[in-house]
C-alpha cells in the first residue's frame, strides 16, 4: 500500500524506513501509525492477524504515508530475517525498528510451565534479539538509526502471575543498554519505552485486563492512551533524541516512578 506524501517539508521522519513488531491493535498500531504520519515508510509486522494489519496500514496510506505488511514469526530466526528481508526488498533500508510484538498470558508461577514459559520469553525477548541482530548491518549504514524496545511496567514494580512476562520485559531493559553500547559507534541509539496502566483493547485474552492493573492507580487519575505512548516512541526515533540512548523511559502517569 503505497500513497504518495503531499507535503514533506515539516515531516521529521520523511525517506526514513521503519519496522514495528506486533502492529495489528493498540500501542503498536499507535506507533506504527504515528511514524507513518511523520513521513516514515512503515512495515507492519503481526504473526497472524493479516485483516488486523492491513487496518494498521490502511491508516498510514490514509495520514499520506507508506506502508508494507509482513506476516512473520519473530521468535523464530527465519521468521525475523524474513521481515527484515522485506523491508529491504521493498523500502531499500532500515533506519528505525520497534519492537513491541508481545504475549502477555497469566499463570501462577507454581502452574506456569516451560512450553509457556519460552513462548512468552521466545515472542518478546528473543524476537527483539533476532530482529534487531538482523537488522543491525542496515541500521550500522543509517544516519539516525533507532531502536526501541517496548517494556513493561509489571517488570519494574512486580505483579502476580506474570514470572515469564516480567522477566522477558526486564530482559529488554538488559538488551537495550547493550545494544546502545555495541552500536554507538555508529550513531545508532537504542531506548526502552515502559507503558503502564494503558487503555487498551484486550478482547483478543480471555482473560481480560491484567489483575496488578486493579492495583495500581496514576497520579493524573487516569488510565493513559495508547496515542501517548506512540509520542514518545516517535520522538525517540526523530531527530530531536539524537543524544538519548541506553535509556529506560517511563509512560505511566506517576503509578510507577523508577
């Protein structure tokens, strides 16, 4: 899907390419939608949601960007490399790469078993690792490239029930300081946003929004959007955070202060 920009000349992101994992709904739609209206040429990655993805896209080709969907696996190897792969074919770079693809499933940690266990951690942790590995050569010969990592914020003040999910995302705190040391030297920066307490559509889980979320409140004395997670991401894409990198960032309206 393709349409052409009207007017680049106050877009930060125009010629950019970018990537965005686990883009079909929610938080990585918002994001995914939001480069594109900065005037990136997004790929909307799912596993399996195409009608999901191609609503994503549709809403980049609408705000005048362009768009690409690619169904992949990114806890696999060759499912990673395939994304990165289509990237190129189609866009001829990679500038930017969000990670956000994500299974969140609950389980008491006395029921929680290993097939569960590396699922949860083979989706999140291990598919950041696998995209950002192959997509390294071609963030190395960008001028700005950018990484982030999309946390979480049960990793940084506990909750039951998530062992498999809060260690994946404290992972990603680990693998994005390091990847803001291993790539620095060629400019490349790399951050970890953490959403908390998000307003999200969760129709796709059965089991509905997560019990540490009845536990928690904000200090603004509400739940945050989706949209305002999407701004930070996109700023820490652009030219303006060119100096932020190994960062942990907080969205969360005050429930957590790290």
């Amino acid at each position: 899907m393709e349409s052409g920009m009207s007017n680049t000349s106050n877009l930060e992101l125009t010629g950019r390419v970018a990537i965005v994992t686990g883009a079909a709904r929610n938080i990585g739609q918002a994001i995914a939608v939001g480069l594109g209206q900065q005037g990136a040429s997004v790929v909307v990655n799912v596993q399996s949601s195409k009608a999901e993805a191609e609503q994503t896209a549709d809403l980049i080709v609408q705000a005048g960007g362009q768009a690409l969907v690619h169904l992949a696996d990114v806890s696999t190897p060759v499912g990673a490399q395939s994304l990165i792969d289509a990237a190129v074919r189609r866009f001829g770079s990679i500038d930017i790469l969000v990670n956000n693809a994500a299974v969140r499933r609950e389980a008491r940690f006395d029921e929680l078993d290993w097939q569960q266990w590396r699922t949860v951690l083979g989706v999140i942790l291990d598919g950041a690792y696998l995209c950002a590995h192959a997509a390294t050569p071609y963030l190395r010969q960008s001028s700005a490239g950018a990484i982030v990592n999309i946390g979480g914020m049960s990793a940084h003040n506990g909750s039951n029930s998530r062992a498999h999910v809060m260690a994946a995302k404290m992972g990603l705190v680990g693998l994005t300081r390091a990847l803001a040391c291993d790539l620095s030297d060629n400019g490349v920066t790399a951050n970890c946003v953490v959403p908390g307490l998000i307003d999200t559509a969760r129709g796709h889980s059965a089991q509905g929004t997560p019990a540490h979320h009845a536990r928690h409140s904000t200090l603004l004395g509400r739940r945050g959007t989706s949209q305002e997670v999407a701004d930070l991401v996109v700023f820490l894409c652009g030219p303006k955070a060119r100096y932020v990198t190994g960062q942990t960032l907080h969205a969360n309206g005050g429930a957590y202060m790290g």
